[in-house]
C-alpha cells in the first residue's frame, strides 16, 4: 500500500519540503478554531468569534490569491521571506489585543493580514508538480498531500479545543505563529525543488498556456511578434484564470461548500459536547473524523484510478454531504464519533481529486494561482459555515450548528450534479516548454 509513497518522497529534496511543508501548515488546522475559541472564551461569545473568524476567511480570499500571483511571478522565497514575517507579526499582535480585551474592531483590523503568509497548501503542491515524473505520481502526492492535510484541518481544531480549554485560551494560536515561524522558514531556505518564476529579473513577461480568449496571451513555444505597440486601454480582468478557466470557479465554490461543512461541523460539536458537559471530549471526536480522513486518503492514493476525475468529484461530494447530513441524529459523541469517521473516509480524496481537476485544466505556470483560488473557495466557506453556524447555535444549540452542516453538505452536492456533465466535456493542457501541445482529455 504504501510503496508508492515510499517511491515520490524517494525523488531529490521531497522528502525534506513535504515534511517541513507539514511543519508550516500545521498553522492551518489550528487557525480556524483557535481564533474562534480565543475570541469566544475571552469574550464570551459565539456570535462575535463567529464574525471575527469571518473577517479572517475573507482576508484570506481577498490577499491570498494575490501572494500566490506574487509567487509564480517571482518565486516562492522572494516573495514569503517577508510575507511570513506580516503574518507572524498580525497573529502575535491580535493574541495580546484579545487577552486585553481590545475593542473588537481592532480584532477586525488585525486578523485579515494572517492572509499574508498566502496559501500555504499550494506551495508543496506546486512543488510536487515541478518534480514528479508523471500523473500518477502526481496523483499519489496530491493524495499524500490531502491526507495529512485534513488531518490538519480536523486535529488541529481538535487540539486547540483541548489547549485552549484545559490549559490556555491563546495557546493554540501561539503555536500557529510559531509553525510559520520555524517551519515556513525551513521550507523557503530548500531552493532545489522550488518552482521556477515565471517572470525573470529582467522584467520578461511570464508565459502561459491558458486558454486565448481574446488573442491576448502568447503560448508557451510561440514567439510574440516584436514591432511598434499601440497604447490601448486594457481589461483588467483579461487572461485571468477566473475568466480563462470557468471550470476553476465550478471547483472553488465546491471547495466552498466543504468548507463550510468543515466550519460548521468543528463549531456544532464543540457546542454539542457542551450540552452534555463534555466539552473537552469535542477534541477527541474530531480526532476521530481526522483518523478516517487520513485512512480514506492513504488508501485512495495507493492505487492508479483510471475513471474520470469529474465522477471522482461528483461521488466525494456526495458521500460527504450525505454522511454530514446524518450528523445531528447523533444522541451521543460516541455514535457521532462513528458518523464522523465513516465520513471522514471520503474528505481526503475528494479534496485529492478536486486538486487534480485544476491541475488538468489550468497551466502549469500558474499553478499556485490555480490551487490558491480553490482554497479561495474553501476559506470563504469556512467564513460562511462559521458565521452561520455561530449566529444559529446562540439560537438553537447544537442543532442550529448541524443544521448547516446538512444545508452545505446538499448544496455541495447540487452545485456537483449540475457541472459534472461540463467538467467531463473540458480538456486539459499539457504544458511543456519549447513546443504547444494540444489539449488532452481532463479525465485521461
């Protein structure tokens, strides 16, 4: 099972940035609920935590497509050497204004420059593209990578339940700064296996091979015609990848949905194990939707798939949203723990496999844009389902919480079923420098 494994962190240097890659991303489990648990202990809040988590989900929207543009464009050490540092800075600064019990506004100000530290998830991935040998290679990193990362986002909030109740309200979020810290900068200082920029230090302009939808942008292998430029105003939204890509937008707002089942999921348990006096047992429960992540991942990628990618897709998204949706039946953590890990069987492939749709259909330079826009989508689901999910549990308890963890789980399925005939029917770029190479079937 795992000699596939063994053989993509055999290749130079993966061993080394997939596991301090780890160590940097452990920032992005713990996140999440320990800004909302900082906020709701000290301030006493479920309401207000729920907001502050979604100012921090929009700055990461809004910013971190951005550092991944800045990123592909110059490389990754050039530009998060100093972007690491703003968002260190941010998370240090916002833990001693909620333990003063600041004004929330300032909370408001601080958190969206967590975002500075971009999509951290996308770097390793954009790591793994530049060096694998082959798609099915690439299949097992993105499995591998999408494994331990939901264990991430499923212990994490797990163990900053139990720091942050049992020992310290900000104990969790400083260790979040501290992985960036240490982790992130390890991971910067491995230049043998980071991407090359696209755009040189003598200002040439980055190729690509998206798709040419008003003559705009140059091929990679085919030569821009040099002569006198005529001065015109320009679209600014002309060759970018939400416009280029339409499937891309399919794929985030999906990413969207499991997002927000994930938000919603972390704050109904929390709030259900408070009714029954457990409160401190959430973490082992969510410990336990992170185990059947991590099983469910492993064994997805251990094999080659030969079936299409947008049916891969569509039957992950369903199979979460209906084993979600199953959750407030549960009259106990232990059958909701059960729940949990039948679930949680599905949540890494289906994020492996939503990796692999944008990896088919968007150009290999813009790779980290790509990935970014769908953890775009994941963190404006998780700002939805928190908000939602906070504003309806200080109505209706716990039910409130799972009651949109169900809504998100069928709409995740809805949004699938009516795009899955479309992703079938694109086709993907295979990029290779030197030479265009026509498009080849996404579902190959």
């Amino acid at each position: 099972m795992f000699a596939r494994y063994r053989e993509i962190l055999a290749l130079p240097g993966a061993a080394a940035f997939f596991w301090w890659g780890l160590v940097s991303r452990m920032q992005m489990g713990l996140t999440g609920l320990s800004t909302f648990l900082l906020v709701q202990i000290e301030y006493g809040s479920y309401a207000t935590a729920g907001a502050v988590l979604g100012v921090t989900s929009v700055g990461y929207a809004l910013i971190g497509p951005q550092i991944s543009r800045l990123v592909d464009e110059y490389g990754q050490s050039r530009v998060l050497r100093p972007a690491f540092a703003i968002a260190v800075a941010a998370r240090a600064a916002f833990i001693v204004a909620a333990l003063m019990h600041a004004p929330t506004w300032l909370l408001f100000v601080l958190v969206p420059f967590f975002a500075a530290s971009g999509s951290q998830s996308t770097l390793t991935r954009a790591r793994w593209t530049h060096i694998v040998p082959d798609k099915h290679s690439l299949n097992t990193a993105f499995s591998l990578e999408s494994s331990l990362e939901e264990i991430l986002f499923i212990a994490g909030p797990a163990l900053a339940t139990v720091l942050a109740t049992q020992v310290a309200s900000w104990l969790p979020s400083v260790i979040a700064a501290s992985t960036i810290l240490v982790g992130g900068y390890v991971f910067l200082s491995l230049r043998a296996t980071e991407p090359p920029a696209r755009r040189g230090d003598h200002g040439t302009s980055p190729l690509t091979m998206a798709p040419v939808v008003d003559g705009s942008l140059p091929r990679v292998g085919l030569e821009v015609a040099k002569g006198r430029r005529t001065r015109r105003y320009r679209n600014p939204l002309r060759g970018h990848l939400l416009v280029t890509t339409p499937a891309l937008v399919i794929t985030s707002v999906v990413f969207a949905t499991q997002g927000a089942l994930f938000a919603s999921v972390d704050a109904a348990t929390v709030a259900f194990s408070e009714e029954l006096g457990l409160k401190a047992w959430s973490g082992p429960v969510l410990a336990i939707w992170a185990l059947g992540s991590l099983v469910g991942g492993l064994a997805y990628g251990s094999r080659v798939w030969t079936g299409s990618l947008s049916s891969r897709l569509l039957w992950g998204v369903t199979a979460s949203g209906v084993g979600a949706a199953t959750f407030h039946l549960a009259p106990s953590l232990t059958v909701l723990a059960a729940l949990m890990f039948a679930t949680g069987l599905v949540i890494a492939p289906t994020m492996a496999v939503g990796d692999g749709v944008v990896h088919a259909l968007v150009p290999r330079s813009r790779v980290t844009e790509g990935m970014a826009w769908t953890r775009v989508g994941l963190d404006m689901g998780v700002a939805l389902g928190a908000s939602l999910a906070g504003a309806l549990i200080e109505r209706h308890g716990s039910q409130g919480g799972f009651a949109v963890t169900t809504a998100t789980g069928v709409a995740g399925f809805l949004m699938m079923a009516a795009s899955w005939r479309y992703l079938r029917r694109k086709r993907a770029y295979d990029e290779t420098v030197g030479r265009e190479v026509g498009p080849v079937p996404a579902d190959a």
